[in-house]
C-alpha cells in the first residue's frame, strides 16, 4: 500500500520544527522557540463490578487542558498588548468586567519554512507575560514569555 506524498511514512524520520507561529484570531501574536504545557489529560473513574474481580473499569471523566507556556521568542508588534488588555486593566473595565475568550492557533515551522501542524485552540486568553532581561554586560538575545489558559484544542497536519 502506498501513502500519498503528504504524509510521512511510519518508519521515517518525524519532521523537526525550528519556531513556532502563535496567532489569535488570525492576528500575529510572536514567533516562539519553545512551547510547553501543550497536552491533555483524561481524568478516570474506577467502577468496581460485582463478580468481576479481576480487574476494575476505567470510565473517562472529564478533560484537564493545562496552560501553555510560550518562550525564547521577541514580539514585533503590538497585537499581544491589545489581546492582552482585552482581559484585564483597562480594557478587561471597558467590557464590564467580562471576559473575551477567543480562538488561536500554534503552527510548527521547518526551518525552510514548511509550515508542518497546527493546534487550533479555543477559550484562549492570556494569564502571564514576562519580558525580556536588560543588562548592559550580557550578550543574551532579548526574549518574551507568555502563558495562556485555553478550554482545548485539535490538531491538523498542514505539511
């Protein structure tokens, strides 16, 4: 059996990402060198059955999506301020104190600039940003954390 082009056989090597893309409701957020917290986790609930004692059943409960954390990456613009006062200060006020949850998007590109999955996300709004450390003796490039909370996300190959 053959496989189309578009997808890598299950003996080959797996596709190496070099940034990643974050996007929010297709505006541009940064360009990360490094996410983590990017997982779910399915809560179990043990049912023991009367005659059955040899095992007990796992049934699924519900879904626990943590924080994603997004680092070694720079913003060049603004968009991550705006989306960021959408959900406190300021501008979280002006909403009367509601929340605006929106969709976003994380893309693993190649370093030839193969644009190879993307995480579509939903319920995203961001909880933490930490700016970069100044000092004028260090040579380290300047970087930006940034934490999201999300309510889940799925996943498509784009290569």
């Amino acid at each position: 059996m053959s496989t189309p082009d578009s997808q890598q056989s299950l003996g080959g090597d797996p596709p190496v990402a070099s940034r990643f893309l974050f996007t929010v409701e297709g505006v541009e957020i940064g360009i990360f060198t490094s996410v983590s917290g990017l997982q779910v986790t399915v809560q179990t609930e043990e049912v023991q059955e009367g005659g059955q004692n040899g095992f007990a059943r796992k049934l699924p409960g519900r879904m626990d999506w943590p924080n994603i954390t997004f680092a070694k990456g720079l913003t060049e613009s603004d968009a991550l301020f705006d989306w960021m006062s959408k959900s406190s200060g300021e501008g979280f006020a002006a909403n009367s104190n509601k929340l605006t949850r929106t969709t976003g998007a994380i893309t693993a590109i190649a370093a030839d600039g193969t644009m190879l999955r993307s995480w579509s996300l939903s319920g995203v709004y961001p909880v933490r940003w930490k700016g970069p450390d100044f000092s004028v003796t260090g040579s380290d490039a300047l970087t930006e954390e940034l934490e999201i909370a999300h309510e889940g996300f799925r996943s498509s190959t784009l290569a």
